[in-house]
C-alpha cells in the first residue's frame, strides 16, 4: 500500500470544534486537504472561526456542519448536506465522542444510551453512508477515533471502553471486507488526551492511571496520528509506553490480573468510582 497524499483532497471531520478533532484537523490542513468539519449546534461560532482561520492560514476550502449527531436525523443529515455542499468525500474521520464516568448501574440511563450511540451507533451510520460512495469511486479511507479503551475492559467507564472495543472490531471486520476495493478503515487509540473530555462530569481529576500514563497534548496526537494515517495503520496507538501497556502487558498478563489492574488504576487516588454521571 503506498503513502496517502491528502492535498487537495476533500476531508470530513465530526466534533471539529475542540480537543482531538480540532488538532486532527489543523495537520490535514497542513497538508493542503479540504475541510468539512463537524461539531455541534452551539459550537457553531467557535467552529466557524477555527474554519476561517485554517483556510486563510493554509488556502484550504472549508465548511461547516454544526449538527447535533444525536438527534434522530444527524447522521443521515450530515451525510446529505455534506454531499450537497462538499461533494465526493475522501476521508472520513469519526472522531465525536462522549464519556460517562461511575459504575455502571449507577450511571443515569440517559448518559449511558447517548455514550453508546454517539461513540458507536453514529460512525457505524455514517460508515453505512459514506462507504458505498467510496467503493464506486474506487478510493476513499475511514478514520474511527477508537481507543487504548477498546483493548481491555475499562471498569467504571464500562460502557465507553465498550463502544471503542466493538467500534474496533467493526473497523477491522469492514477493513477486511474492503480488501481490493481501494477504499480501507483504520482506528487511532489515542491513550490519555488532555482535553474537555477528561473533564466530563464526574470524571476524576487524579485518576491513578494518570500517575502510570500521564496524559498529552492534543497536538502531540494529531502530529502522531495523521503519520500513521498517511501510512494507512490499521491500529494506530501512539506512545511508547501506551503501546507497551495496551499492546503487550495487557495481552501477556492474565485476565483476572488485567481486570483487577484495570481497576486499581481506573478510580481517582481520592474517590471510589461511585459517582454516576
Ligand atoms: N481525551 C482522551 O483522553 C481520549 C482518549 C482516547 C480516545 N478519545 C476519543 O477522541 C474523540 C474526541 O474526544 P476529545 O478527547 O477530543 O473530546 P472533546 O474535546 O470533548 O471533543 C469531543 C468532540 O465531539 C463533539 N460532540 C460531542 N457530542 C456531539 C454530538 N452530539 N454531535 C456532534 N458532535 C458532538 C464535540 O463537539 P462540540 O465541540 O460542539 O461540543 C467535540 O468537538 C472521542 O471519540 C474520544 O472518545 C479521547
């Protein structure tokens, strides 16, 4: 497979606004792509702005899209008015994403549900949209923003490790479909990321995790991430010490080791998990 060029290519990135999505989308900027980006409805200010300012930065084109992903329609109504207005997609990044932190039965039903269809049921619609457009043409690749998440359980953010681990496998199940198409799937498994995510409601501020891990910039990733994407990774987990942990400990060690480490480590040094969102 050789290298992707993204220059002059037209690029869709959901939850554009802040974080991940923001910094994924200045380096395709960098590289001369045409940017749709997503974000939500009261966002749309801050997205117009980040827009207008990489398209005078880098002379790209750029469009914005603030739709609310959850509401009944958002996905088909993404896919209809980015065709409408962009055209032919390239590349496709689902990268929109909630978290709820708590034990699970504790954790209001509400907050569970949204985690599972924004994180899940939304990139597998819009994967169901996009893909058959990119088989006719022949070209095209799909980016899910998955996790280190999807690559053991993840107590007290059960449903979102959840979500990532059957977004994973969805991603390599239709990659291997795609085999001969031209067109492919690929998953970035960012470990911690300093972003408004970590600062959900109820998330804890000193997750022992953090104290193994650290946490980066978002900016690290996406200098990280569009390298691996350029080279069409099929798993991408950036980090020496993320790739040790989610791509070598956990395999080697024990279940019950796994399951009692995860959870030692996925609790604040100062609270239990207890405290649904
Ligand atoms: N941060 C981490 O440690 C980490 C680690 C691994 C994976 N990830 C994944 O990375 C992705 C990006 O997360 P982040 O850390 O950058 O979090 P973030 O800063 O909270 O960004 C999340 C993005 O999703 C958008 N979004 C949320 N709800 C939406 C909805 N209903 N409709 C449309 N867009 C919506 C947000 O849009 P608005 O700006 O308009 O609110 C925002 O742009 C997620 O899939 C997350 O699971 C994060």
């Amino acid at each position: 497979m050789g290298k992707i060029s993204f220059a002059g290519r037209n690029v869709l990135i959901t939850g554009a606004s802040f974080g991940i999505g923001k910094a994924l989308s200045k380096e395709f900027a960098q590289r001369g792509a045409h940017l749709a980006l997503g974000s939500l409805p009261q966002e749309s200010q801050a997205l117009d702005a980040w827009a207008a300012e990489l398209s005078d930065t880098y002379n790209i084109r750029t469009w914005t899209f603030p739709i609310d992903l959850l509401s009944s329609d958002g996905p088909d109504r993404l896919y209809a008015e980015v065709s409408r207005a962009v055209g032919d997609i390239f590349a496709l990044v689902n990268n929109a994403g909630v978290v709820a932190y708590g034990r699970f039965w504790e954790t209001s039903w509400d907050r569970q549900y949204d985690v599972y269809r924004l994180n899940f049921s939304v990139p597998m619609r819009l994967m169901y949209l996009f893909l058959p457009d990119m088989v006719r043409r022949g070209e095209g690749v799909i980016f899910n923003t998955s996790s280190v998440s999807a690559l053991q359980p993840t107590p007290f953010q059960s449903v979102y490790g959840a979500t990532k681990a059957g977004l994973q496998s969805l991603s390599q199940a239709i990659r291997a479909e795609l085999k001969g198409t031209g067109v492919t799937v690929c998953t970035l498994n960012p470990p911690y990321i300093e972003t408004r995510l970590l600062s959900s409601q109820g998330y804890p501020r000193d997750l022992r995790f953090y104290t193994i891990s650290g946490k980066k910039s978002p900016e690290w990733l996406a200098e990280k991430a569009l390298a691996a994407f350029e080279k069409k990774k099929m798993l991408y987990v950036p980090g020496c010490s993320a790739k040790l942990i989610h791509l070598v400990l956990t395999r080697m060690s024990p279940r019950f080791l796994v399951d009692a480490l995860s959870r030692f480590f996925l609790q604040g040094w100062h609270s239990s998990g207890r405290r649904g969102t």
